[in-house]
C-alpha cells in the first residue's frame, strides 16, 4: 500500500496541473505495447502514423527509454499549472543538460537500445535534443489534433473537482478519484500501489487528470512533486469504454438533438468554449443552445472567474434523469 502522510499546509498546497508531455508519453506507451491497449477506433487511425514515425524519426530512442513499470522524468518535466502547453514541455525537454539525459540513456540496455541506430542517439551528446524531436513530430502528428477535446475533458475534470473540495471537502474530492483511493486518518490511502509511508512535508500535493492513464499513475521521486495521475471524468466515452451519453429519444424529441447533448454533457459545471471542444460544436452554436435551455429553465449560469459556467437546474436535472 502506498499511504500519503497529509498535513493542514499540504492542503493549503495542493494544486492542479495538466501535462501534454505526460499524456504523450501515455499515448506512446499504449502504441508499443507497454500499457493498456488503444481502442480498435483509435489503434486503427493511430497505428499506422506510429510505425511509419519509428521509421522516419528517431522515436526509438524514446521508446527504448521506457520499462515495463514508468520512463524517465526528462521526456515528461513537471508541469507548472492549468496552462501548461506542449510547447512549455518541448522547450523543457530539448533545454535537459547533457548530465541529466546520460544516465537514463545509459541505463538503457534492452534489445531496442542495442541498435546501432538507436545506441547512436541515446550515446550522442544532444540526446536530449534529439528524442524531443522525435516526441515532436509524435506529438503533431499522433495527439494534437485530439488535444483541444481531451484538454477540455481535463479542464472539466478541474472544476468538477474544485467543486466537491469547495461544497463536501478535501476527503471526498481525493475518494473521487479511484475506488481504491481513500481518506484515513489524515492520509491518502492507496491501496494497489506499493510504496509504504510518503510525507508531503508542507508541499501539498501535485493532481493531475488524465486523458489516456489507465486508471491512476503516481510519482514520488525528485524532479517531481509528490504527484497522482488520475483518470479525468468522461474519458471512458473517448477511449471507446461506453456510449458518450445514454440516447434518450424522447428528450431528443423534445428539445433536438444538440441541446440534447449538451444538456446531458451538463453533469458537472462547464462553460461554453469547454462543451464546444469537448463536444466538437461551434462555440457559437454552443452559445445559442445554451441560451435557449436557459431561457426555458433548464440551465443556469454564474461567473466563475474569468470563465462563465453552466449548471442544470433541478428541472433540467430531472428532465434528464427521466430519460436515462
């Protein structure tokens, strides 16, 4: 078991970030085999871009950094906040010095790391440099073009989880993460890692959603903050896993199909450049349907700083929970 040690100035610490390099590097793993296995939809478009990269870059040096168990910390620096951008990431890995990439180079060794093509970038002095621009072309030509929906999954997730520490508490919030999370006695229990006892003496902690982690991913080591990956909200529906939403005829019937979708997407606060990346909709289609749900009582919005959200009022709730 892997038990966080939680003090009153963790809390006060504990923040949220997102991170593109990670969420790469994920999709990478998933690519070789070495963690879940992609959905048939996106192994079918996916695959293919990926072997032709292996070929054409030099991305198996990326990949012949990576264990069964984690990969290096320098292909995925820690992220700084809600705004982090694969840009900041790439412009952090292709700035590692020389003396921090050698030694996982180094540890390198498996049957992927002994091509003469491959033990030629991970020996060479720009390693570093190197590998980023294999992830960068990666990063183009396998991930961006779905980053702006699975980013908005993500930026969801944040406010769905701001606001059950802000109305049930910081305990509920971390249980919501994981069934096998808990809250016991001033600690963050998890119960299928192992790691024993961890302090966070007065750091906090680092969460951070995730698009395609498995289930939940943890760091415990230096560069990092102390740091839980977790699976965001929603993400079942892109990886495949179930329908996006339940297809309730009658509600279609009634208010169409987009405000529909919409209204059944509303299951936590979210505000309209949000529902327009995740649900691939024109932000100012988005707008008028909301409008319209909230002129008929379905909706309400309020500010939440710089961002306006909606929320279904009891009426839309209920609306919704007869078609289910």
């Amino acid at each position: 078991m892997l038990r966080f040690e939680v003090s009153v100035d963790d809390l006060l610490r504990s923040r949220f970030a997102l991170s593109p390099a990670l969420d790469l590097c994920l999709l990478l793993r998933s690519l070789a085999g070495l963690d879940r296995p992609l959905p048939p939809a996106w192994a079918g478009r996916l695959v293919p871009v990926f072997e032709r990269l292996r070929r054409e870059t030099e991305l198996d040096a990326f990949l012949a950094l990576q264990t069964p168990e984690d990969g290096p910390d320098f292909v995925a620096p820690p992220p700084r906040g809600l705004g982090q951008t694969w840009a900041d990431d790439l412009a952090s890995i292709r700035a590692t010095p020389p003396e921090t990439a050698r030694p996982a180079c180094a540890a390198a060794t498996g049957p992927a790391a002994r091509h003469p093509r491959v033990r030629a970038v991970l020996d060479s002095p720009d390693a570093a440099s190197r590998i980023a621009g294999a992830m960068d072309r990666a990063w183009h030509e396998l991930l961006a073009a779905d980053w702006p929906q699975l980013r908005a999954v993500c930026e969801r997730d944040v406010v769905h989880r701001v606001g059950v520490i802000g109305e049930h508490g910081w305990a509920a919030a971390v249980e919501g993460l994981h069934p096998g999370i808990v809250w016991r006695a001033g600690g963050i229990e998890i119960d299928f890692f192992r790691g024993g006892t961890v302090r966070l003496s007065g750091d906090g902690l680092l969460l951070i959603p995730s698009a395609v982690v498995g289930h939940v991913a943890a760091h415990l080591d230096d560069p990092w903050p102390r740091t839980l990956v977790y699976r965001a909200r929603g993400t079942a529906a892109l990886w495949g896993e179930q329908e996006a939403a339940p297809r309730p005829d009658a509600l279609t019937a009634l208010v169409g199909r987009a405000r529909a979708r919409l209204l059944l997407a509303l299951d936590a606060p979210a505000s309209t450049s949000h529902l327009a990346r995740s649900l691939a909709m024109a932000p100012g289609a988005v707008g008028d349907h909301l409008a319209v749900l909230r002129g008929a009582g379905l909706l309400v919005r309020a500010r939440s700083g710089r961002s306006v959200l909606y929320r279904r009022t009891p009426l839309g709730e209920a609306l919704v929970a007869g078609t289910g």
